[in-house]
C-alpha cells in the first residue's frame, strides 16, 4: 500500500513537471570597449512571443516579413523594455530581430554615459500573457557586474552604476 502510494505521488510530480512550462527571458547589456556602447541583446521563445503578440505562427514568415515584424517587434520593446537614467527615459536603438532555432534574439544600442547615475531597468516582455514569466537580465560593465530577475510582481529595478 506504502509503495502504491509513492508510485502514485511520484507519477503526480512527474506529470507537473512534464506538463509546466517554464517561460523565461535573458537579456544581457554588455559594454563595448570598440564601440564605447552598450549593446543588448535581449532572448525570448518565439512561440511564446508570437501568442502575446496575437500572431499566427501558421502565418509568420520571420524572413519574408522581416521588415513587418520589426515594426512590430519595435514598438514591443519600445513599450515593454524600458531603462531610465536619473528617472529620463532612453530611447534605444533598435536594430533588429534574428529567429536562432526556439528563440528570437533582439539586438538593441544603447549611448550614453552611466557612470555614478541611478538606473532603473523594466523588462515587463510576455509579462500579458505569461504571469508566471521571468526576465534575466545580466548588465556588465568592466568589472562591473549587476543581474536582476523581474517578474510581473517585480517588474522594475534599480541601482547605480559606479563604474570602477
């Protein structure tokens, strides 16, 4: 009766972890030394992008319709990717998409000159469709070095940059 009663229990933890899906985002915002930029690249599933986006993925031609989707993916960011300096919102340049396999990476500039100033990053990406969603982000500076986790409870964080 003990053994059944584990075998079921087990079967039941199996079945959850089996079942659950795991929506997660990485975004990395590294210092180029050569371009005296940051650069950012911020990874998401494409599958789970396209529902919180409403697109068909029946339809979606991520080659074809680069153009139209970076339109798109744009204006996504633009309203879900948010970094504020001493509380002034930066505009980023977004300088497109590329679908890698499961994943579509966004490639992002950003100019300016963090040092001693307050940031405030917000990465609510997916947050609409996925309340159990999680964004990684990894800012990396020289030896510098700051990684937050957000999610729809802790859609925003923030701490000075002192570059040393």
């Amino acid at each position: 009766m003990v053994t059944y009663f584990i075998i079921i229990k087990f079967f039941y933890i199996l079945l959850f972890v089996v079942i659950h899906k795991y929506y997660v985002s990485t975004t990395l915002i590294d210092f180029d030394l050569n371009s005296q930029t940051f650069e950012i690249t911020l990874k998401v599933f494409y599958d789970d992008l396209e529902k919180d986006l409403g697109l068909d993925s029946n339809v979606v031609d991520y080659e074809k319709d680069y153009n139209y989707l970076n339109k798109i993916f744009k204006k996504y960011l633009s309203d879900n990717f948010i970094i504020e300096i001493e509380n002034q919102r930066i505009i980023l340049e977004y300088l497109g998409y590329e679908k890698k396999r499961d994943q579509i990476n966004f490639y992002m500039n950003l100019d300016n000159d963090f040092k001693n100033k307050s940031i405030n990053i917000q990465n609510s990406v997916l947050f609409n469709s996925f309340p159990d969603q999680k964004n990684i982000i990894l800012f990396r500076s020289g030896r510098f070095r700051k990684s937050l986790i957000q999610d729809m409870y802790n859609p925003k964080d923030s701490f000075n940059f002192n570059n040393k």
